[in-house]
C-alpha cells in the first residue's frame, strides 16, 4: 500500500532522515520517500495507515489532517 502524507513540520534533511528511521524500525522493508520542500511523506509498506501516522507522529511530527 502506497500512502502519502503532508507533514507540516519538516524543515530539513535530518527531518527526513528522523522520519525515514522511524518507519524502518517499525517495517525494516518499508519504501519511504521524503520531500522536503513538498512537506510530504510517501510510504510503501505492508503496515497499516494508522500504524505509519502513529509511528511518524511519535518521532514528533504532526500530519496534516489528522
């Protein structure tokens, strides 16, 4: 499953970087594509929406419309 998230707060590379570790710990197999200047997340993994958004906003990052 293919899901893209707008995630407000990413300023940087190492938001990026934060972000992309934070999924691999829960889904070591997981595609995870960071724009920085789009502000937006793009996830292909096996795990659930909810289980991403709650992974990526325990790294500390808030998602647009959620």
């Amino acid at each position: 499953m293919a899901l893209k998230l707008k995630i407000p707060n990413i300023v940087s590379d190492d938001c990026a970087d934060k972000i992309i570790e934070s999924v691999h710990v829960m889904e070591p197999d997981a595609l995870v594509n960071v724009n920085v200047e789009d502000k937006t997340v793009i996830v292909e993994s096996q795990a659930s929406e909810e289980s991403i958004k709650q992974v990526i906003m325990a790294a500390g990052y808030s998602i647009e419309g959620y």
